[in-house]
C-alpha cells in the first residue's frame, strides 16, 4: 500500500500482519476524489477512528490537511502508524506548521463526550470499524461525536461500512449527503443538515 497523491506520493504504508482491514486504493481514491472536489482538505484538521494503516489519514496529510489524529487501538498496527509519522516527518515535504499524531486507545473511548469536552471540531472525520461493528455502536460513536463537539456544522464524516450493513441512524441535525457503494464497502458522507432559509 502507499500513499496515491500529493506531496508524499508514492511513500509505503506498512500493513499489520492481522486486525485490521486497509480500504483499498480504488475505494481510497474515490473518497480523496470526492473530498478533493468539495474543497474541505486545504489546512484541515484530520480525525481518524479506527485508523488501521493510517492510509486515510495519511493520506489526507498528503493532499493538503494540516493535523491528523489517528485513534488505533491495536498495539502493532499504533506503532506502525507512529513509525509511519516520524518519516514522514523527516521528509522535505513535511513543513514546519503541520503535526501528526497517534493515540491509541478505543475509537468509542475517544469520542465519549466527556473525554472530548471542550474538544475544538474536525474539518474531516473518517471512520472505518470493523465490519463486525454493529450498526448500533456506530449510531452511538455518531451521537458521541457531535455531543463532544468533535463533530461541527462544517465537519465532513465519512463513515465506512459494510454494503451488507444496515444504515445508520444520523444524530440530529445530521443527515446522509451521499452513499456510495463499491464492491462489498460502502462509504456514507455524512454533514449537518443545512438550516432551511424563510420563505422556502
């Protein structure tokens, strides 16, 4: 796996022997496609749950983000996404005002309301469980995020799941922008409903 585009182009991610399920370069490069043409990676602040690789949020870095945050619970696949980062630290693309960094601990625990208390808001939110994730728990994970304020009105969630998964529930005041399906995933873009203007 490497990174598709941008200014580390072509650098290696390394991949956990097992427990994680990358996103393939197909899929990836629809998403960063997607995103590129809403104009919401330039300087953006990074959130990835359930980081695996860290290929997401790498990428992202790549092609303009300014802050990444990758959330990984695995103890393996955190280190290689710290080993990642401090390469790429040593890059000459790499400038002075970017920062990356891992965390590991449980997507759910970081997102909880009150560990994100006072939490500035993501420009860009990505977030792929394990397809065993059930469709509940990511409800719940949703609410937590825009409760903590890690979720704001301008912040662009990509959910990944199962094509097979049942879809879910939005918070309030959210709503599905777009559903894409590509093979056995199926990606959601999720942003805060637009306030209807008087008079419409």
């Amino acid at each position: 796996m490497r990174v598709i585009s941008g200014r580390f182009k072509g650098v290696a991610l390394t991949t956990p022997k097992a427990g994680t399920r990358p996103t393939t370069d197909r899929t990836k490069e629809a998403i960063f496609s997607h995103l590129d043409s809403w104009g919401v990676l330039g300087d953006a602040r990074v959130l990835d749950l359930f980081a695996g690789t860290g290929a997401l949020g790498i990428e992202a870095l790549s092609r303009g983000a300014r802050e990444l945050v990758a959330v990984e619970a695995n103890g393996p696949a955190a280190s290689l996404i710290a080993k990642t980062l401090t390469a790429l630290k040593h890059q000459r693309a790499w400038r002075p005002d970017m920062s990356a960094r891992v965390i590991k601990v449980r997507a759910e625990r970081f997102a909880a309301p009150a560990a994100g208390a006072g939490a500035r808001s993501f420009d860009v939110i990505f977030i792929d469980p394990p397809y065993a994730f059930e469709t509940q728990a990511c409800e719940r994970l949703l609410a937590d995020l825009v409760a903590s304020g890690m979720a704001g009105e301008r912040t662009v969630i990509v959910l990944e799941r199962s094509a097979r998964s049942e879809e879910p529930a939005m918070p309030g005041g959210w709503e599905i922008s777009e559903r894409r399906d590509y093979g056995e995933t199926a990606v959601f873009y999720l942003e805060a409903s637009v306030p209807a203007i008087d008079g419409e």
